[in-house]
C-alpha cells in the first residue's frame, strides 16, 4: 500500500497533526478522496494548495498520476514561480 | 493655452505637428506622431529606452520638450534601417541573441549606431560606458556588447571596402 | 492643460525680458535634463520655460589668450570633444564627462548643472576649483562673478528675476598647473555623486606645491572651497604625510547629510579618499605639463 | 515520444528570431503601444500614507473638469469575499487582489491606489487626479518584517489569525502563516557535529525592474463584451482575474497579449487592467492606462525582504549532520510571500540527515510582494550558501568540495520529503572544479566566491496548435506570452518534429479567444510545457501527414514512415513511391480529407529540477567599499538547450539581477513609511559598465519527462549570486557581509570594524 506524507505543517488542522498515512490508492484522483474521506476538506485542501511527488517527480492537478505499491507520496506546498 | 507649431525633420523627413508647452518629444513621436519605437521606461533620463538622435547627438526624447525641435534632425529607431536592409547593428543584435523582451533594444539600437558612427572601433569598456545610459534587465548586458563590437567590426570591413 | 508657456529667444536681450516679465516662476532651459524631470513630477511648475539655446554664444567654446569661454548651454559631449580644453583642465572635461550618461551629455550643460543648485553637482566643484567666473546678464546688466557666489543652497542661487548665465569663463592654466576630479558613485555610471573632490595645483620648483583649490561637492548644502586643504598641498611635496594632512583636512571641512545616497560617516570618509587620490592625479599632470 | 540521445537537425542551433526585426526596427507593439479609436486615458490616484483609513473621497469637482469621463473607487468594484485560488507562486485571494488594485476601507502602503480617473488627454486625467479628494486618517505602519511580527505591532488586518499554529490563535496577528519541515531528529544532529556556525542574515525588498511599465488598453462593448490589450506574463490569468474582480462571464474578456517588456514574476498579476475596464464600462470608451516608472515601484511587485537565520553543524570532514533554518518574509500588504518555496528550497541541494526549517509569512506596510525569479529561494539561499562558505572556511575545507561532499544525489531524500530522481546538480560542481576560471590566478586585493541554486520549476496548462499552409509552411500558435524568445524556441521544436527548416515555421501567441487556456509566463515553465504541448501537436500533424500520403498511395497509414520533412515508404512492403515532401502533401489536402493541423492542450506534468553553481571573482576598494565584478562563470544543467543563446542569456540575465541584489538594490523608506527611491537614479540596477562578460556554461542532464529532455532554466541563475558575491568579497577584503545590499558604505563599515 502507498505510503503517503503530508510534508510541512500546513495541514495539521485537518489530520490533528498526524501526517503519515498508508492509503489504498492507484491514482492521485483516489488519494484525494481516500484522504479527503479521512479528514474532510483535506482533499480540498491538496487540491488547491498542494502539489505531490510520487517517486520523487512532482505533479500538480493531476489526477490521473499513477501510483504504484510501493511509491513514495509526498504532498507539498504547490509551486508557481516567476 | 494654445499648442506650439513645430517643423522639423524626422528619419529625413519634413514633418510638422502641434504640441503643448508640456510635452516631451517622447510623448510627441509616441502619441501625436505615431512613432511608438521610441519607447517610454522611466520618463526621467535614467533607463535609454526613449534615446533618439538629435542633430547627431543622442538624447533621451523623456527629456527634450517637443518644442525644442524647431529646426532639428531628429533620427528615431524607425530610422536606423534603410528601406528592408537592417544597419549592422540590428543585423548583429539579431545574430547574437541580444535582445529578450526588446523593449529596451530599440534605445540600445539608436545608442550603438551612434557609438559606431563616432567611434568605428571601440574597446570593450569604450562600448560598456558608452552604453552605460541604457538599462537592460533582461540579458545582462553580455550578447549586446558582443554584438555591438561584431557590427563595428563588419561596419569597419564595409568601411574598408 | 497646464497654464506653461514656452519661448526660444533669440537674442540676450529677448531672453531677459521673458525672465523678468510676469510674476510667476520663470525657468530657463538648457539641457533640460534637470528641469523636465522636475516638470514632469510637478516638483516644479513654472508659467513659462524660456530656452537658451537658440541665443548666439549660448552654445560652444572659443579660446582667447588668457581663458576659455564656455557658452552656458553648451552640451557635456560637445565640451568633451574640445581638445585644448580637455589638454588644459582634464578635471573639467572628466568632471562633465561625469554628468549622467551618454544620452544626458548630449544635453547636459554647465550653466544647467550649476543653476540647478544641487549640492552633488560634477562641474561645479572642478570649474570652482579652476578659478572660473561666469558673466550674468539682467535687466540691469552684466556681471562677472566667481562661480562659487552664484550657489547658495539646495536648489537655491544668487541669481536675480531676469537674470542668467551667458557663459563661464575659464582662465587658462599657468605653467605645470593641472587639475583632477574625481567623485564616487555606487555604480560605475549613472548615479549622482556621494561625493566629488576637485583639485587644481600649480606646482613649482621641484614639483613642490605653490598654489592650491581643492573644492568638495555632495558633503554640505554647496560646494566647498576647502582652504585648508589647499594650505596642506601648498608648500610641500604629495608626501605620505602631506596626503595624511589633505585628507583629514578634506574630512573636517564635510558637513554632509545622511540621505539615500550615503551617510554622514561613510560621506566624510570618502571625502578623505577622494582628495588623497584626486591630488595625486592633478600632480602628477602638473609635473608633467 | 522522445528525441533524447537522437540527432537533432534544428534543436540546438541559434537560428535568429522570427520576432526579432520587428524588435530591433521600432514595430513591435508593447503594452503602451496600442491606440484605438476613441481611446481616452485612465491615471490611478494612490495614497501617500503607509497605512490609512478612508474616510471620503470626492470625486465631484475632478468630474467637473472638461475631458474627464469618468472617476472610480472601490465603489465601483464588487467587494469579494476571501476565495482562495492558486495564482503565481503562492495561494491568493481574489477579495486581497481585488483590494490590491483599488484599496477598499484601507490604504495598505504608500502608493496603494484609491481612486482612478480616465479622461480625453493624459494631461487632464493628471491634472483631475489632484482634484480628487481623499480623506484619511493616518494610522501607525509597520515595514520591517521583525517589528511586524511583535506583538505590540501595528495589525493591518483585524480579521488575519496565522495559520499553521496549534491551538488556533485568539488574537489576530500580522504573521498570516508559519510553516515547518522537519526531517531526522535535528538535535541529535547537533550533538554529533564536531563543529557548529550559527548565523543571521539579512535581506531588503528588491523589484524585478523590468524596463517596461505596466500598460493596457480595455474596451467594454454596450452588450458586455470586454477586449483587453495588456502587458502581462499571462492574458489567460488577465482574463481570468479581471474576470473574478469584475463579476464578468470568462466568455465575455477577449484578453491579448502584447510585447512583453520583461517581467521576471512581477506581470504574473494584475494592477491596472481592472481598473482599466471599470473606466471603460462607466465611460463608455476604450481606456488606456500606462503606469509611470515611480507608479511601478510604489505599486507593484516587489520580492520579499526577510531575514534568515541559519545554523549548520558538520562533522571534521565536511558531512554535514544538521541544518536548522528559519525564514522570516514580508509578504506586503496581504498574505502570500513565497516562503513556502524558500522554506523548500532552503536545504534541497543537500543531503542533510537532519534538518528543520520554519517559515514565516508577515504582513506589513509595503506593497503586496508579487513573484519574482524563483519566489523565495533566493533570500533562502543567501543565508544557507554563506553560512556553508563560512562553515567551510571554520572546517578549512575548500567550498567546492563541501559542495560535493554533500550534495543531493539521485536516490536522496530532501528535506521537504521526496527522493530526488534524474537531478544534475554534483554535475554541475563537477563542472565548476573542470572550468579554467576555478583555478585562475587572483591579484592582490582580489576574491573568488562561490555558492549554487536550486529551484523546483514547473509544468501545468498550456495549448498549442499546429497549422499546414497551402505551400508547405507551418504555423505554430500557443498561448504562452513571449517574454524572452521562446516563439523561436516553438518554432524550433516544431522544425524538428516535422523535418522542416525552422524558417518555415511560423510562431505566433494567439488571443485567449484563438487557443485553448495557456497557464501564465512563470515558473521556468514555457519551453517545457507548452514546449510539449507544440511538439504533441506536430506530432499528430506528422499522423496526419503520414495517412495523407498513405491516401495517395494508396497504402496503409502504418505502411508510411516520416524523416526530414518527407514520407516514405516504410521498406520495400509498403511499395515503391518516390517520397512525398510535406510541402507536396499540404497542396493536395483538400484532396486528401481537407486541412491539415492539430492542437494538444496538456497539463505537462515533471518539470525537473534545476540547479547551477556559480563562480565568481571581485575586488574590493578597502578605500572606499566598492565591489567590482572581475569575473563571472554561470554553469548550470538545463536539461537540454533548445537555442542554446537564449539559454545563456537567461543565465546571464539572472546573474546581473542577482549582483544587482547583492550590491546596490534595496527600497529606501522614510520615517514616515515611504518609498525614497521610486526611479531608476536610485534604485540602482546593474549597468553596462558595472559587469564583465558572464560566461553561462550549459550542463545538460535529460530530463526525461520532456520530448526534448528540456528542464526550465530563467529562475536558477538569479538564486547564487547574492552569496557568491558575498563570499568572493570575504576573500577579497577579509570581510564577512551578512545584510543585502553589499552597498559600498557597508563593506566599507566592515572592513574599518575588521580594522579595529
């Protein structure tokens, strides 16, 4: 099962402070809703301040991002630049 | 207050055009005449993007009245090119990727050709404070003084012809 | 929009007569590198801009046999290109070389850069230094008066309604007489000076000092005429020691300001330096000419 | 589809710009450059107190001035309520945006606008402007980002509670937000180095100085349609913010974009186009408004100043073993400085096995920060990449070598949590070590500092259409405005795609009417991502090519090969054609099923990471302070160079940026909050004559994520400068610089300190 991490604090005000979690899921669409199911307005949360690295590479927005068994998730702040 | 009437000759045409004491030749060639390549970056003489040619001199345009140019010969960026042949300079800034946004390259254009016609073989540091008057935040300043040294160069090459 | 008149006249008399008609603010115009950006942030509103430039003798130089006469509304680039000015006081020439940029020397002249009264004006300390006078014209005639009288403050001059400066005069150097400015600015170019030292030397036997300027710009409300400096060049050789004493008496005699372009501390130490530097540069020209 | 490791024909040559002429000639049509029929002028009315309230303004007697049309305040603008959404680097809220372009209740700094007014000459909307009247009543500011954070200061906002705090707080505070990463266990850390260097380091707040004021032109139609002709990173955020601001169908804005005269994250927002529409809606004529030089300093961007504090411990030989940071950023006047990002990249480029970072988002009496080159990493990085020159020198270990004994590697976790994967920065130190300027002699008088950057870079939303002309030439149209040459980057991925030469190619940047939404100009992200929208959609022209050609022989689609511009015959199966030229191909589409194109609209995910290594050498005037940049060597891995000159220019011109920022460029407030230096005078950016030539040194590790192993480049390069100034000036002078600028006063007070 995915291993996922919130990284940073941010999030704390949904989860309690927890923020590691195993969490059934082949996509990023699904771990929104598992998490979000867990710790409602998290997932909007992720989706609207949150980028993911899956195995190191980041996505932002994208649902459809695979996930394998045993990929390493992070959530972090999104990203913009100049 | 009535308007000035000014005749003048800009990129070696007569040209007349009414303006306000107030106005700066920059907003004369921009917003009466229509020469928008002259371009407006600070309004205070600091950045170059406004620098025309006056009776041979260079001057910022933010900084001249519209008035002022009674009688002179005034040269623009839209003067630099000779019907569809680029001078040199414009052919070098090309070839050296001397420009990124080009908002300020038309100033630096206008301050090349200038250098060049008083001075056809600049040294590196000649070029840097000759140009000093002409804020560039985009590429540091490298690619515009190679290409400014590389149209001096072919300029000298034509001039030796 | 603006109640502004603008008039180019053609002769001294013309212009006069527009300088002292009316009793709203009348400025003159000669580069205008100064005045338009004063126009344009509304720091100044005159009723009527009076320019220079089309006054015969207003723009170029010509030579007589004692001095140099420099038109007041002549442009920077058109003064750094006289060659027997730049051989005689290469101060000068570099210290209005040192006006803005290239564009801004097209324009840039020396009676704008004096009339505008900044304390960190480049000319004024080296012409001051070189003894020049400048001849006003008035309603009530012509004077030659010395151009430290003219300054008197920020932004303020001794000129009165109706008044300008038709030219500077500038004596002509005596045998192994030289001069040097230099100024510091944060930037290689394009900044207004944190401070400026001039300095003229006449040496004499043996390359001892016998006559002296040095003139501080940017460290009090106008130039300086720093008479002690001037008196620990005068008499010796540019020593350790003689540079030790220029140098503490070029600090003493700084009452800058702290501003956004320096500090009081930073300002009265540079001050030190520059004259060290700028003596050492108007000697060795004076040995050699 | 990848290219990587093939021979490419057009991909990493210098082909000159399609756009260039039009540069170098005077026509290129900037924001200000725009006029059309009927246009009157709009000027903003700003405040001059750094915190006011509004009590009245009157509008009555400008309006009574022949030629004004029309007068606006916040009246005149829906007052939103807290959204947030995503927006440039941070996360905004449309009510904080729509307050930042006309101040509602409250002037939030000094230059905060309050009122516009749009009239028939410039100089009549300038003369009603003063005809304005404002009442306010002065409240106390706050601009420095420690003093905001006391607890006696003056709040800006009595509603803002920080975040990231447990419990939530009762009382309202000007730090909106604290965040922290945490990675190990950072005492043990500590306990187990050998040696510890704690150190605080300072920054101002500096402006991306692009040379070309904001400017637009708006219409409003009597049916509601809005045109909108702007300068900005991004017309499809214009359209879409302008939008939002106004209450407007997203259906109903045509936005365009104009010439782009730089913007470096500071045209990733809007200022001026909402109140351009307002002035145009209640006028019933196009506006233009075009910021002064002075409006652009008080009223937009600028980077966030902080404060950093740093404390690193390493063992005798290098190992790093702990690394605490904490970062304290002014947002401005409204939340959102880039100090999540700082936070994140505080660190990244180390393999530190135990770390904590904090970061702090302060509200304060400054206009609100916008992005700038690599939002938050630079401030970062100046404190970490000095404190690791000074852990290195208290180790007597080279810097370069610290670098690389510590340096993140593929298979690292960073601290913010993911393992780093396909990363070129230990080549990037390798080429350093390798570069003739490392190893360079210095004079007397002279240092050689040097320091490196990360920043993450990004994809997202981008469209690209793909067009065959009647003769054989392409057009390739995106959304993505062109800030600095990336059409002819388009272009060239294009050329290459199809095996033509890049001069059949046209590129252009449609309207957001023309082409599918583009995410804005920003992140390092338009060669990569809308780069790989344009070469998806030439490759499904190259498809399509290669079933027009299969119809004209008669063959199957699958039977045809494309090389260098042609079909042909896959083998001698598919029978014996001659090849078909696209040119060929394009003559008889109509034939053949009709017009040929293609459009991809992509969310381009993995952007790869960029890091570079600067070096740089200085000599200081231990009279007088003054640093003069003698060398600079920019290296930095961009994946892969699609015109190599640009490229460079990119690392170029961040660099100059970065020595701007490390020796003379700060804002200068009075006592009474505002802003000193409003104009290039004084706020002194890098002139010719300040620089040498900067030797940009291309690294390219693939990214594999891009067709072309593209990774974005524009940010990186203004990240190390700062610090590798600053430790080339230790070098030189003996000096320790720990507060931006490097001014020459300071290193002047330095080195008199050092003397004794």
């Amino acid at each position: 099962m995915p291993h996922v991490v919130i990284s940073g604090d941010i999030s704390r005000r949904f989860t309690g402070g927890e923020r590691e979690f195993d969490v059934e899921a082949t996509t990023f669409r699904r771990l929104i809703l598992e998490l979000d199911r867990r710790f409602p307005g998290l997932g909007r949360q992720i989706e609207e301040g949150m980028a993911v690295a899956i195995d190191g590479e980041i996505f932002q927005d994208a649902y459809a991002a695979p996930i394998g068994e045993k990929s390493e998730v992070y959530l972090i702040p999104r990203i913009g630049g100049g | 207050m009535s308007k000035i009437h000014v005749s003048t000759v800009i990129n070696d045409d007569p040209v007349e055009y009414l303006c306000e004491p107030q106005q700066s030749l920059l907003d004369v060639l921009r917003d009466e005449l229509n020469l928008t390549g002259s371009k407006e970056g600070c309004g205070s003489g600091d950045c170059g993007a406004c620098t025309v040619i006056v009776d041979g001199r260079i001057v910022c345009s933010c900084l001249m009245l519209g008035a002022e140019a009674e009688g002179r010969k005034i040269t623009t960026v839209e003067g630099i090119a000779t019907g569809d042949k680029l001078h040199p300079v414009q052919q070098k800034f090309l070839e050296h990727a001397a420009l990124q946004c080009g908002f300020c390259t038309p100033g630096f254009i206008v301050a090349a050709k200038a250098l060049l016609d008083e001075n056809p073989n600049p040294s590196e540091e000649e070029a840097r404070y000759w140009l000093a008057g002409n804020l560039c935040r985009c590429t540091g300043y490298d690619k515009i003084v190679r290409a400014v040294l590389d149209a001096a160069e072919v300029m000298r090459a034509e001039a030796a012809e | 929009m603006s109640g502004l008149s603008f008039i180019a006249p053609k002769t001294v008399e013309e212009a006069v007569r527009a300088l002292a008609a009316g009793d709203g603010l009348t400025k003159c115009l000669a580069g205008g590198t100064d005045l338009l950006v004063q126009l344009r942030s509304g720091r100044a509103r005159p009723e009527v801009i009076v320019d220079m430039k089309r006054i015969p003798g207003l723009i170029g130089i010509s030579e007589r046999e004692d001095r140099f006469i420099i038109g007041a509304a002549t442009p920077g680039a058109m003064i750094s290109e006289c060659g027997p000015l730049c051989r005689a006081w290469p101060g000068i020439t570099e210290a209005v070389d040192l006006i803005g940029s290239q564009q801004i020397q097209g324009r840039a002249s020396l009676g704008g850069n004096l009339c505008n009264a900044s304390p960190a004006a480049d000319s004024v300390p080296a012409v001051i230094a070189a003894r020049a006078t400048c001849v006003v014209v008035g309603p009530e005639g012509r004077r030659e008066v010395p151009v430290e009288a003219i300054v008197t403050g920020p932004g303020q001059t001794s000129l009165r309604k109706g008044e300008l400066i038709l030219e500077f005069h500038v004596p002509k150097p005596r045998p192994h007489q030289a001069d040097a400015y230099l100024r510091f600015i944060p930037r290689t170019e394009m900044d207004i000076a944190v401070v400026g030292c001039a300095v003229n030397v006449t040496l004499g036997d043996k390359g001892v000092c016998r006559d002296a300027r040095v003139v501080l710009g940017a460290v009090a409300p106008t130039a300086v005429i720093v008479t002690e400096a001037a008196e620990a060049l005068v008499g010796h050789w540019l020593d350790e020691e003689t540079l030790g004493r220029l140098d503490a008496a070029a600090r003493r005699a700084s009452k800058p300001i702290t501003d956004k372009r320096g500090t009081i501390e930073y300002r009265i130490k540079v001050a030190g330096v520059l004259a060290r530097r700028a003596a050492a540069i108007a000697f060795k020209r004076a040995g050699e000419c | 589809m990848t290219f990587i490791g093939k021979d490419l024909k057009v991909v990493g040559t210098r082909p000159i710009r399609p756009d260039g002429v039009d540069k170098v000639t005077g026509r290129a049509n900037f924001g200000a450059d725009m006029t059309v029929p009927g246009m009157i002028w709009g000027k903003i009315k700003r405040s001059p107190h750094a915190h006011a309230r509004i009590l009245r303004i009157d509008a009555e007697k400008a309006l009574r001035l022949p030629g004004v049309k029309a007068v606006v305040t916040a009246a005149d603008f829906p007052n939103i309520a807290a959204e947030e959404a995503f927006a440039g680097e941070a996360i905004m809220d449309f009510r904080d945006l729509s307050r930042n372009c006309m101040a509602r209740d409250k002037a939030l700094y000094d230059g905060h606008a309050v009122a516009a007014v749009a009239a028939s000459t410039p100089a009549i909307a300038e003369a009603a402007l003063e005809l304005i009247d404002v009442e306010y009543e002065v409240l106390p500011f706050v601009i420095d980002v420690e003093k905001a954070m006391a607890a006696d200061a003056p709040l800006l906002h009595g509603e803002l509670f920080t975040q990231g705090i447990e419990p939530k707080p009762t009382a309202p505070s000007n730090i909106a937000k604290r965040i922290n990463f945490t990675k190990g266990d950072i005492e043990k850390g500590f306990r187990e180095a050998d040696v510890v260097i704690e150190r605080r380091y300072t920054t101002r707040p500096v402006h991306q100085g692009y040379i070309e004021p904001h400017a637009c032109v708006a219409t409003v139609a009597a049916d509601g349609q809005c045109s909108i002709w702007s300068s900005s990173q991004g017309h499809f955020m214009v359209r879409q913010y302008c939008a939002h601001l106004l209450g407007i169908d997203i259906a109903n804005i045509r936005a365009a974009a104009a010439e782009i005269g730089g913007g470096f994250g500071g045209k990733t927002l809007i200022y001026v186009e909402p109140v351009a529409l307002a002035l145009a809606k209640k006028s019933g004529h196009s506006v233009k408004i075009v910021m002064t030089r002075e409006e652009v300093f008080r009223g937009t961007g600028p980077a966030a100043g902080s404060v950093i504090e740093v404390k690193l411990g390493a063992k005798k030989d290098g190992r790093l073993t702990a690394a605490e940071v904490t970062l304290k950023y002014q947002a401005g006047a409204f939340p959102g400085s880039p100090v999540g990002p700082g936070c994140m990249c505080a660190l990244a480029m180390y393999d530190v096995p135990n770390a904590n970072v904090t970061g702090y988002d302060v509200v304060c009496n400054r206009p609100k920060v916008a992005a700038y080159r690599a939002p938050g990493a630079p401030n970062a990085s100046w404190g970490v990449e000095s404190c690791l020159d000074e852990l290195a020198l208290a180790l007597g270990l080279d810097p370069l070598s610290l670098r690389e004994k510590n340096a993140a590697k593929d298979g690292v976790k960073a601290v913010h949590g993911p393992t780093w994967q396909n990363i070129g920065y230990a080549e990037t130190l390798a080429a350093a070590k390798a570069h003739p300027h490392w190893r360079a002699p210095l004079g007397a008088g002279q240092g050689r500092g040097i320091a490196s950057g990360f920043w993450f870079n990004i994809g997202g939303e981008s469209t690209a259409s793909v067009h065959v002309n009647e003769d054989g030439t392409v057009v390739v149209a995106t959304g993505s405005p062109d800030i600095g040459g990336s059409r002819v980057s388009m272009a060239m991925m294009v050329a290459e795609v199809l095996g033509v030469a890049v001069e059949r190619v046209r590129p252009i940047v449609a309207d957001t009417s023309s082409i599918g939404y583009t995410f804005l100009t920003g992140g390092s992200r338009v060669t990569f991502a809308t780069g790989m929208a344009a070469t998806e959609a030439a490759s499904r022209v190259v498809d399509e090519l290669k079933k027009r050609a299969a119809v004209i022989w008669e063959i199957s689609p699958e039977a045809v090969e494309w090389r260098d511009g042609m079909a042909y015959p896959a083998g001698q199966n598919a029978g014996a054609f001659e090849p078909l030229p696209l040119a060929e191909i394009a003559f008889r589409s109509a034939r053949t099923g009709g017009p040929i194109s293609a459009e991809a609209a992509i969310n381009a995910q993995g952007p790869g990471a960029g890091f570079g290594t600067h070096i740089c050498d200085v000599e200081v005037d231990k009279e007088t302070g003054a640093v003069k940049i003698l060398r600079y060597t920019a290296i930095q891995d961009v994946g892969r160079a699609i015109h190599p000159a640009y490229v460079e220019g990119q690392l170029q011109g961040g660099v100059t940026q970065g020595v701007g920022w490390a020796l003379n460029e700060e804002y200068i407030y009075d006592k009474d909050g505002r802003l000193e230096n409003p104009g290039f005078l004084d706020y002194r950016i890098p002139v010719a004559s300040d620089l040498p030539m900067i030797d940009a040194v291309l690294v390219e590790v693939p990214n594999p994520r891009h067709p072309f192993g593209v990774r974005g480049v524009g940010e990186v390069p203004i990240i190390p400068p700062t610090a590798a100034v600053a430790n080339a000036i230790y070098r030189a002078a003996g000096v320790r610089l720990r507060d931006l600028p490097m001014s020459p006063p300071k290193v002047l007070a330095a080195i008199d300190e050092e003397k004794g």
